[in-house]
C-alpha cells in the first residue's frame, strides 16, 4: 500500500514537472519572439495596450509579448507620380500638368498617429494644391519659371504635411501640354519674332554698310590717287571672270578736262 501511495506521488510529481517545463519552454519562445531587428531606414511605433509608448530603432530591440504591438515605418525618400491634370491658367488657357512629388517621413509617431493612408492624403493635397497654384499664375510665367512654380507648389503642401510628420523634399513638373491650337498659335508668333530680328539684324547691317561707303566715298573724293588705285583693283577683280568682255582705258584725268570744257 505505501509502494502504490509513493508510485503515485512520483507519477504526479513527473506530470508537475512536465507541464512546468512546457510553461517555461512556451514563456521562452514567446520572450525570445519578442526580439525584433530593426533596419536602418525602419522605425518600430511601439503601442501598448493600444497606446502609443515609444519609438525604436535601428538594431535588435525588444517589444513585450501580448502586452505591445508594433508598427514599421520607412524613413527613406519616397516618390509619388500624380495624374495629369487638366487645369485652366489665370488668362484661361487649359493646361496638362505632369508632376512628380518627393517626400521622406520625419516623424514616425505621428505618421502613424495622425493620419490613416499617407500616401493617398498626399496626393490628395498635391492636387489641390497644384489647381491652386497654377491657376492663379499666367502661361507665360508657367512655361517661363517652372522652378519657381514647383518651389511654390512645395511651400504650400508642405506647411500643411508637416503636421503629418513627413517632409516635402521636392515637386518637379515634369511636363506642361498645352492644346494643339495654342502649340500653332505659339509656333506662328515664335515664327513672327524670328523674321523680325532678321530684319532688325539685316536694316542695322545695311545701316552700318552705308555709313561705310560714304566714308569711303568722302575719302576718295579727297585723293584722286586713292580713285586710280581702287580702278585697278576693280579691273583686277572683274578680269579673273571667265565671260568676254572689252575693257577700254581712259585717263582718269579726262573727267577734269571735260568738265573744264563745258564749263
């Protein structure tokens, strides 16, 4: 009887020992689960029991089984493409703007905390925010400065964005598509501008050509000897051409003789 009462014991003293063991093994893996590594672009939001508690990261951290829940997020710069967008400029002339945003969280807890689709919010004001800018500027200063037109459209969006804890690095139009009408119409006017430079250039060019020759022609009338020395060259210039001709010299001194006569 006592053998069978100390068999007993050692069988539930075994079983004791058995669902000990399995508490501590299940206790361990669940702790050593706690353990995360943590990227270097990556930040852990830490939540416990549904409240924000902190933010870790990079590197092996711990978050408490069952009590934290955690969230990633990505630190890095990120690219966001916006659909064209047709928008009418402030002398009524319809645009298609192509646009690129550049954006990067720094605050990771309120990336989280403050707004729900990041992403999506972000586009969204982008949007907005490119209809307001553009159309309150004319063509011309669109086409003309489009680096400004995107430095204004990033100071717009990213005084509202800060609050969600991202920066705007940078807005880039890539393309501006104007109807084909105005493409035409530009392309005409672009045409006009050129022929009137030509002119400007070829009336100052002759301008210039003029004043030359009546000079020159002041400063022959003055030596005769600088006439019978451009009479020879202009017999050497015309004699190298291949067609006949008769050329009959004359003293150059038979103008003043017979002008003498008639006088």
């Amino acid at each position: 009887m006592i053998f069978q009462i100390f068999g007993q014991l050692d069988i539930i003293l075994v079983a004791i020992l058995i669902i000990v063991g399995i508490i501590i093994f299940t206790l361990v893996i669940t702790l050593l689960r706690g353990f995360k590594t943590v990227k270097e672009y990556n930040r852990l939001i830490i939540f416990r029991f549904g409240r924000y508690k902190r933010t870790i990261g990079p590197g092996i951290v711990f978050v408490l089984p069952l009590i934290e829940t955690s969230v990633v997020t990505d630190l890095r710069i990120k690219t966001l493409d916006i659909a064209k967008q047709d928008i009418i400029t402030k002398d009524n002339i319809p645009v298609t703007v192509d646009t690129s945003v550049f954006y990067k969280v720094i605050n990771p807890e309120f990336a989280i905390t403050k707004i729900e689709n990041l992403m999506r919010a972000v586009f969204n004001y982008v949007q907005g925010a490119l209809r307001d800018v553009i159309g309150s500027m004319a063509l011309d200063t669109i086409l003309s400065q489009r680096d400004k037109v995107s430095q204004e459209i990033r100071k717009v969006v990213d005084e509202e964005t800060r609050e969600w804890g991202i920066q705007i690095s940078q807005i880039k139009i890539q393309q501006i598509e104007l109807p084909e009408s105005m493409k035409r119409a530009m392309a005409v006017e672009a045409e006009k501008e050129r022929e009137k430079r030509a002119t400007i250039i070829a009336s100052e060019g002759e301008l210039e050509s003029a004043k030359n020759m009546a000079k020159a022609a002041e400063i022959l009338g003055n030596n005769p000897t600088a006439i019978q020395l451009r009479t020879l060259q202009t017999i050497l210039d015309i004699s190298h051409e291949p067609s006949q001709k008769i050329v009959i010299f004359m003293p150059t001194e038979i103008g003043s003789l017979l002008k003498k006569f008639i006088d």
